[in-house]
C-alpha cells in the first residue's frame, strides 16, 4: 500500500551533464514505475526562487527550497530526480537527513571538459569579465564529501553507461517506520472481533465537543477511532499496519472518518491540516526520541489555539522495562516488539518547552490493565 519515495540527486559544475543524464535516468525508470519526477534546476529555479540571486546565500537559500520541494514528493512516495548545482554541505546534509531513501550523485568533470562544453557559455563570459558568482570558478563551492555514486563524466562512458551505474545502485531507506508493521499484521490478523474502546479514550470522551476533528496517531485496530466518530467526531486515523488499515477502508468507506497507512512521525499530509484534537495512545512509546521530538513538534504546528492533546504512554517503571535487547535509551526489543519506556517529567518538560500548557498529568495502576497484567501507565493531556 505504501510506495517508499526515493531522491536521485543529481549534483556537479556546470556543464557536468546533470540534465542531459537526469533526463535518460527518468526515461528509464518510467519503464518500470509510474511515480517518478524530474525537477531540472533552470526550471526550478524560475519556479521556485522567481528573479533571486546568485549570493552564496541565496544560493543556499533556493537549493534549500529545492531539497524542501523534494522531500514533500518523496513523502508521498514519489521517485524524485533533481539535477542542480547546488554545491553546499548544508544542502546535502539536509537530504540526507530528512529523505528516507537518498541517492547522492555527484558526476565529477573536470575544468577543462567543462570549458569545451559550456553549452551556457558561462566560462568563455566569465574569461571575458562578462558575468562573476560562477561556482567553481570565482565563486568557492563545496564539493560532495561522501557522494553515494561518483561518475567521471568527462566522455568516458556513455549515456546509458553512466545511467546504469546509477540503476546498479541499491537504494536504502533510512527510516525504521516498517520495524514492526509484521509484528503488529500479525497482531492484529489474530483479532477478527473490533474490541470495545479503550479506558482512555471513555476517560477523554466527555471532552470532546461533537463536529470537531481528531487525529489518531497509531490508531491500531480502529477502536478508538471509531468510538470518536460515534461521538459525532471527524476522525484522522492513521497507523502503519497495511493489513490492519486496509481492512478498515474497506468497512468504513465514507462518513466523516478516514483511515490511512502512513508514518505518523513525518508524513507531510497528515501534518498539512489542523485539527481540534490529537490523541496518543501507546504510540509515543513506538518510536526514539529523536522521532518523539518531531512528533510532539508537528502536533503543536497542527492543533488549532486551544486544542488538546491526549497522551497514554508506558513507563520506566513497568515490569517489562529492561527486558530484551537494549536499543537506545530506555528502548528494548523483547519478544519481537520495540518498546521505548516514557519518563513522565521529561515528557512534560519537552511538551512544555515546545509551547504545551500541561492541563493534567499522572503515572498509575489501573489506567491500561490487559489480562492479569497492571502496568503504570501515563495519563497526560496538553493544551496548545
């Protein structure tokens, strides 16, 4: 159900050949997939950055937006070709933060190649002091540190040669969002009867005002979810069990309630709506830190002045704390499940430093009990 996004990034001088083997790589993959783009940096440039500059800054400035444009694509799963100069660690640093499937290329011509070409005649302009900012030239650029593929494109290979060097590339995904979608399939696959609403959600319920919108973060089998939208909610629901979620679309197609199989820590179109309400359950504690600090960072964006958030989490003082192998901090795989274990005060202090007024918050017994187990759970509700 989900196309993971990919980002060629194709960098280098001018007159390096970026468009000419951008172009035959897009070609290519087309054979194969329906999902790829090619964003050229003369047509980005005229689209993205208008009339801007040719500082280092605004420079910076315009390959930032190009990045940025490139992650909304690969977000929704697209396979994204960019060709563009763009000579900056920062700009690459970026990339390879944010793109979950990142492919660096860097097709390294050297000066001489480059002035026999220069289709653009920006060498022969600037030799006659026709034109200056030139990177590479008059203007210092940073070359790629650690590119993924280097291509000598000085005439040695072909087109296609240099294309299947890039295709011979195996792609990684640097995200984790699939650790456990087997596990929680299968989880879930066991489970044929939709179960009755959690305690917290019934705790929550007489604080939700009807026709307002809620979004779900892990919203598992849907229990939750359906139970806000029998209280006459708009419900956002969203988790990354495939088999889970698709089952859900299909028994509740319509309505005011839409189920979707994404990653609820970036996805950029969850993210681009506001919402009166988001609600947390055992989902905090599905991810790192890192992940935490985005999650927490993008519901404050989307909660409208006033709006709540409802958190559930597992603590450092569950039974199940320590066991299994150690994976970061306060994070173990036991029994083939990740579980990262929540301390209540830093939770609240990150909640508020990111601009969260902290309306409730307690650690307890009888919060979340499952078969003859009792853990403490946390119970917070924070409001924007």
């Amino acid at each position: 159900m989900k196309q993971s996004g990919v980002l060629y990034w194709i960098t280098g001088l001018s007159g390096a050949g970026k468009t000419t083997i951008g172009n035959r790589l897009y070609y290519e993959l087309r054979k194969q997939k329906d999902n790829v783009v090619l964003l050229d940096g003369d047509i980005l440039k005229k689209i993205v950055a208008g009339n801007s500059g040719y500082t280092e800054e605004e420079r910076k400035k315009r390959a930032i937006q190009y990045a940025m444009l490139c992650k909304m694509l690969t977000d929704q799963g697209m396979v994204v070709i960019c060709c563009t100069i763009a000579m900056y660690d920062v700009v690459r640093d970026w990339n390879r933060k944010n793109n979950k499937g990142y492919v660096e290329i860097f097709l390294d011509v050297d000066m001489d190649t480059l002035k026999v070409r220069d289709q653009k005649e920006l060498y022969t302009k600037i030799e006659k002091g026709e034109v200056k900012n030139v990177l590479g030239v008059d203007m210092h650029a940073e070359f790629p540190k650690k590119p993924d593929i280097i291509i000598q494109n000085d005439g040695r290979y072909t087109i296609k040669e240099c294309v299947d060097i890039i295709l011979k590339y195996k792609v990684v995904c640097s995200s984790d969002f699939d650790r456990d979608t087997t596990y929680w399939n299968t989880y879930y696959g066991n489970k044929h009867a939709m179960e009755s609403p959690s305690l917290f959600a019934l705790e929550i319920g007489e604080q939700l005002k009807k026709s307002c919108t809620i979004l779900d973060l892990g919203c598992g089998n849907g229990r939750d979810s359906l139970y806000f939208y029998k209280l006459g909610l708009n419900v956002t629901a969203i988790d990354a069990s495939d088999s889970v979620i698709h089952m859900l679309q299909e028994r509740y197609n319509g309505g005011n309630i839409c189920f979707i199989c994404d990653d609820f820590v970036c996805s950029s179109m969850i993210y681009a709506g506001q919402y009166d309400y988001c609600y947390s359950r055992f989902s905090l504690h599905a991810i790192n830190e890192e992940q935490e600090s985005e999650v927490l960072a993008n519901v404050y964006k989307v909660l409208k002045n006033g709006g709540k958030f409802f958190i559930e989490v597992r603590s450092i003082n569950d039974d199940l704390y320590g066991k299994g192998k150690k994976v970061g901090n306060n994070a173990y795989i036991y029994e083939g499940h990740f579980r990262r274990f929540i301390k209540r005060e830093e939770l609240e202090q990150k909640l508020t430093s990111i601009g969260f007024l902290i309306e409730y918050s307690k650690e307890q017994n009888g919060f979340a009990p499952f078969g003859e187990t009792d853990p403490p759970i946390i119970r917070m509700i924070a409001k924007k």
